[in-house]
C-alpha cells in the first residue's frame, strides 16, 4: 500500500531526546481511541475517508468511513488486551494505546506527528516505526529509513510472483496502468525491470489521475486499441475503485486483469457492472490466518465501549439506520444492536489478512519493549552499545519457497527445481526418437517394395490404392510419436494428441475397408451378387475420408473449447518439476481414443467374421492377428498411461504408438514382401488362380 495509507506503530514514553525539539503547528486532536498503561504505543488509521478541518464557525465529522480501518484499529486494542493478560511478556506493566484517525494525505501526516510526540510533549524524538501495510519496497533501504519496520512482505515478492505467474501462463504482451502514488509508481517500475528479464514486454504504461480526464481518456483509448489481452493494474484501493467506475461505461472486454494485492480480494470490485471488466481477474493475495478470538471481540463491540468516540456512534448509526439523537426521520439507537446481523468489511471475521499484520506488529513492539527493559543503562548487555541502534528482528517465520523453487541446503536461500521432461538429449528419449526414424524407414522399405511390384498379382490383389494409403498413415504414425518428445509447448502439446489421433483414424479406416472389401469379393462369387460394383475406389475413398473427418471435427472441437497446453507438474515430485501436456479437456482426449477404439473393435470382429473366407494370400487372417495386436497394446496403455509418472507417461504414450503401428506394418506387409522377394514363383496369376480353386474345392 502507499505511503500516504501506512499505519505507524510508535514509541511514545520512555524515551527523550533533549537535543531536539519540534511543535506541531495547526490543527490537532485526531485521537479517537486511547487507554493508559505504564508503557504507550501509538497507532494511527484512515477511519474517516474525510475530514474537513476546524474553522471559527462549525466543526463536522465526514459522512463516510472506512469500518475496514476501524477493524485494524480494534485488532490493535484485542492484541494490546490480549498482551497484558500475558504474565511472561512485559511482567508487572502494562500497555496502553493512543489511536488516531487520520484521514487525508495532509491530516495523516500531522496525525502521526501527533501520535510520535506524545500527548503533551514538545520533543521530536526519533521513533520505533512499525506498519503493518506499507509493501513499498522502497522502504527496504536501511539508509533513507533507519528505524522503519514492517510486518508486511515488499511489494518485491509480489512483483516477482506476478513476473512468474505471466510467465506461467506465457502472456508475454501485457500492458500496465498504475495510480499516482509512490506505492504503485515503485511497484510498477520495479515489475517493468523484473518483466524485461523475463523476456515479457509491456506494450504501454499509463497513469491514472482521478481529477484528471485526459488521463481516463487515454486510458479508454488504449483499452479498446491495444493488441495485448493482459493489464495489470497496480494501484491503491481508492484509485481502482475510481477507475473502475469509470470505465464501466466504455464497454471494455476481452481483457483479463491482473491486480495487486491491494485490491485483489475486495468482493465489492465484482458488481454487476464491472463483471465484464473483472470476471476471470486474478492476483496475489496477503495469506490469511485466524487469530484466536478476535472475531468475537470485533463484534462484541459496543458504543459504550468507547463513550468519549463520535466516531463509533457515526457508524454505529450507519450500520443500523438509526439516530442517539431524536429526530422524525429514524428510529432511536439502543447502543444494544447486534452487529453479526450487519454485512460490512468490519464484521467479516470469517478468516483474516491485513489484521494479522496488526497483530504481529504490537507484538513486535511488546517483544522490544521487553527486551529494551532487561538492558543496563539502555544498553545492550552483549554489545554495550544503546539498545535502539539494534535491528529488533523478533517483526523470523520460516516461509515456504513458492512452487517453483526449493530451498538450498543451508535452507536459506529458495532456488529454481530441476526442470524434466522427455528430452532428446537423453538415453530414453534418444532411442524412442531412434526407433521412430528406423520404423519410417522399414515403411519406406516396404513401400519402395510394393511400388517396384505394383503389377504384381500380391498387390493388386489386395486393393493397392488401400495399400499404399496405409503404408503413408503409418509412416505419419511413426513420425507423430516424434512429436512427444523434446519440452513441451503451446504448439508440441495441441500437435502431439490431434496429430496421433488423426493419423491412427486414418490408418484404421484403410484397414477396416480392406476387411470389408475381403468379405465384399467374397460375396460377389456368389451368383446375382454384384456387390464389389457398388464399392469401386471412390466409393472406398470417400469412406475413408469420412472415416478420418469425424476424427477431425472432434480435434477441432476439443482444441477449440479446450486445448491440452504445457503444464508444470509440481504434485507428484517435491523435489523436481515435471512439464508435461495438459489434455485441457479430457472429454476430448478420451473421445479421440474412444473413437479410434469403436474402429479398431469394428475392424477386429469383422477380420474375425472372414478370416477363414477363402482369398488369395490370407488377408483376412494377417488382418485379424495385426488388429489383435493393436488392440492388446492399446488395452494395456490405459492403465500404464494413468499409473506412470512424469516423463514416463509420455515414454508409454510412444511406445503404444510405436508398438500398435509396427504390429499393423509387420502383419500386413511382411508376409506379402517375403512372398515378392523369396517366393516370386508364387506372385504369378497362374499360382493365385490354383490356389484359389484349390480353396474353393
């Protein structure tokens, strides 16, 4: 969040310095809430979104208030209650707490100003400063900011994991817009640096200004003409709520938002006006936590609680439409309402984000307060030097690495997991790639083979318009198991499964139709049956194409609804990433396999039906035995391909390719090119004719 929104945490008793000193010119008095103890913290909020200032003739308190900000004001006076009620921590004192409302870039600063000086002093001391939302991260130079601390993560985290979430999905076009504000100006600076590095490029960076409409009007412009589908929107809550009303008129679509944390997890961003500018908006969020009774204190609140705070009775009387003060227009406030009957951000204590950072941050001070009283003189005992020139760092967590990375050995330092996949580079990938090229050229082979004998009665015989058709799909057969290999893209992945599909229909349709044309000759010797007539080579080729264009139409479908996409497999191994194909849909994958089983069934059991039909060369056998051994392959993947791991699954995938395809060259074509090259006695028309009556008698 932006400096200006930052919530100090200060010192106030204790300590003085008497070699300065400062007062505070103009308006005071933002205190709202305030408790006295042996020790004072001090906190400041922007309750009120406005305040106006005191003149000579009225004093008014703002029409609108931000509970959210009330809630981490309560949060602090739950965990300063919560502190002493702890006998260990601070023993025999107590804390108290000032809490100041400060609303406004310049109310805020003199709140705090007020609330680093102490009630009645004139000194300006240097401070302990603690703030639970300030992520700038150019608040991390130890130099410019010597006793600034925080509980919050720097927006550097956020800015790398928004880096590596474009990354993740390659949106690699993105474009930028940011409030003017020195949280989102740093942050968006930094993410361009971070992006660059990354080779994502920023198309525009375009600031908003509120007052300004030139700046909407540019902003307006680029929306609707840019060619990049990403925006990220790095700005403050107040500035996203602006310009996003704005918009909402313009009919901006088509664009998915990224959004920081400082308005990401808003719910009230999501109207129905802005659905179709933020539906699908993503972004990184603060973690959130539960923090043992705190949810009971918010709501157990009561204006009696704080009698001296017009504050609480403003909202109050917003909360429950009523009035302490008589009028005719609203019923009187009991102070008595519940307010787990009210929906607002103070009353949402499902789970908690910011207000974590709250408590941690009074514990921090508790934590040095305690440490500060067990020094000598103000001195650190182990070092001798003053106590506040000491880094406190109570403010450590041991945190988890993000997804991608694992921790060194040393456990300090989060570093890149290996990255696998089936590589050619590799033994496993290097053979399976080897195999592939040694099966395209064996059906290279067998097709130089059967085109050098094209006259022959073998394979004219057999259909060899058929022929030759099957012998190209299984080399694309072959080649497609090539294309499971080598790290996973966009492209290798949408390729790899449509390619498969296709090319294995394809082939199956020529080996159905070659089991039909064996039961058609069959039956054309019958006498009155002219069957064969009705199924010349058109009608074949049509049939095939028909065959192979359902296939394609549900590739089309699955890649248009649903495509498989590279996805980096972080389940199955801690230590390792696996990149692998997503199937996107598995409708699709599954129906792609489902349909290519249908024909392969259809061809086996009508091979089976024919296979002791009389025909020159076993056809319908060779047919039978290559379509019980495609099937028995593909059986036996499913459940290799669902129990296999990481490139495993894909090293399974290639051989079921490989295996299937190879089983249908070796049946079909192996026995008729031994019979061209070792048997040509048996090639001729007049061994084809004997035989034929030989099987006929």
């Amino acid at each position: 969040m932006g400096w200006i929104t930052l919530i100090f945490f200060t010192l106030l008793a204790q300590i003085r310095s008497e070699n300065q000193s400062c007062t505070l010119i103009g308006q005071t008095g933002f205190m709202e809430f305030s408790k006295e103890g042996d020790l004072m913290i001090g906190g400041v909020f922007s309750i009120s979104s406005t305040r106006k200032r005191v003149d000579n003739f009225y004093q008014s308190l703002p029409d609108t208030y931000c509970t959210k900000e009330l809630k981490f004001a309560r949060t602090m006076i739950f965990t300063v209650e919560e502190i002493n009620r702890d006998a260990s921590l601070l023993p025999g004192l107590t804390l108290g707490y000032r809490l100041f409302n400060g609303c406004g870039s310049e109310n805020l600063l003199r709140a705090t100003v007020e609330a680093m000086n102490g009630k009645d002093s004139d000194g300006c001391n240097k401070k302990l400063l603690v703030s639970h939302l300030s992520t700038c991260s150019c608040l991390s130079e130890n130099r410019l900011y010597p006793t600034f601390f925080r509980t919050v993560p720097s927006d550097r985290f956020q800015i790398h994991g928004l880096v590596q979430l474009m990354k993740y999905f390659d949106w690699r076009w993105v474009g930028v817009i940011y409030s003017i504000s020195l949280y989102s100006e740093s942050g968006t600076a930094e993410f361009v640096k971070e992006a660059s590095k990354e080779g994502i490029c920023v198309e525009y960076v375009l600031p908003f200004r509120k007052t300004s409409s030139k700046s909407l009007e540019l902003i307006v412009e680029t929306l609707k003409v840019s060619t990049s589908k990403v925006v990220l929107l790095f700005s403050s809550l107040s500035y996203t709520k602006s310009l996003l009303q704005k918009l909402e008129p313009h009919n901006i679509t088509g664009k998915q938002w990224i959004g920081s944390e400082s308005w990401i997890t808003q719910s009230e961003m999501a109207s129905d006006q802005r659905k179709s500018i933020l539906q699908g908006a993503i972004g990184f969020a603060l973690p959130r936590t539960s923090i043992a009774g705190l949810g009971d204190f918010l709501l157990s609140l009561k204006p009696s609680d704080e009698p001296n705070s017009t504050m609480v009775k403003a909202i109050w009387e917003k909360f429950f439409d009523c009035s302490f003060s008589p009028t005719n227009t609203s019923t009187m406030c009991t102070g008595a309402e519940d307010l787990q009957t009210v929906s607002a951000a103070y009353t949402d204590v499902t789970f908690f984000r910011e207000e974590n950072y709250v408590y941690k941050a009074v514990y921090s001070l508790a934590h040095a307060l305690h440490s500060l009283l067990k020094c000598y003189n103000g001195s650190n005992p182990a070092t001798g030097k003053p106590y506040l020139q000491v880094r406190v760092n109570y403010a450590p967590e041991c945190l988890m690495c993000p997804p991608e990375l694992w921790p060194n050995e040393k456990r300090d330092v989060c570093i890149p997991k290996p990255v696998e996949y089936l590589s050619y580079e590799e033994i496993m990938g290097a053979i399976l790639a080897a195999v592939c090229i040694v099966c395209v050229f064996f059906a290279l082979l067998i097709s130089i083979i059967f085109i050098a004998h094209k006259e022959t009665p073998i394979v004219r015989a057999n259909n060899s318009e058929l022929s030759f058709l099957l012998l190209f799909s299984l080399k694309l057969c072959f080649l497609c198991a090539l294309t499971f290999i080598g790290r996973p893209t966009e492209w290798s992945c949408m390729l790899r499964h449509t390619a498969f599909g296709i090319t294995f229909v394809l082939c199956i349709s020529c080996v159905l139709w070659k089991t039909i044309l064996v039961l058609i000759a069959f039956k054309s010797t019958l006498p009155g049956n002219n069957a064969s007539k009705r199924f010349g080579p058109i009608q074949q080729r049509i049939c095939v194409l028909t065959f192979t264009l359902i296939q394609i139409l549900i590739c089309i479908l699955w890649l248009t609804l649903n495509p498989p996409f590279p996805y980096k497999n972080m389940k199955h191994y801690k230590e390792k990433i696996i990149l692998e194909c997503a199937l996107g849909s598995p409708v699709g994958f599954w129906a792609v396999l489902g349909y290519i089983a249908i024909l392969a069934i259809l061809c086996f059991i009508l091979a089976f039906l024919a296979r002791k039909l009389p025909d020159s060369f076993n056809e319908a056998k060779l047919i039978t035995f290559s379509m019980l051994i495609f099937c028995a392959v593909w059986m036996t993947f499913v459940p290799a391909y669902v129990s296999s791991p990481g490139k495993f699954t894909v090293a399974v995938e290639i051989f079921a390719i490989l295996a299937s395809s190879f089983g249908l060259l070796v049946c079909i074509f192996v026995p008729k090119c031994y019979i061209i090259i070792f048997r040509p006695e048996q090639n001729s028309k007049k061994f084809m004719m004997a035989r034929k009556q030989t099987k006929t008698l």
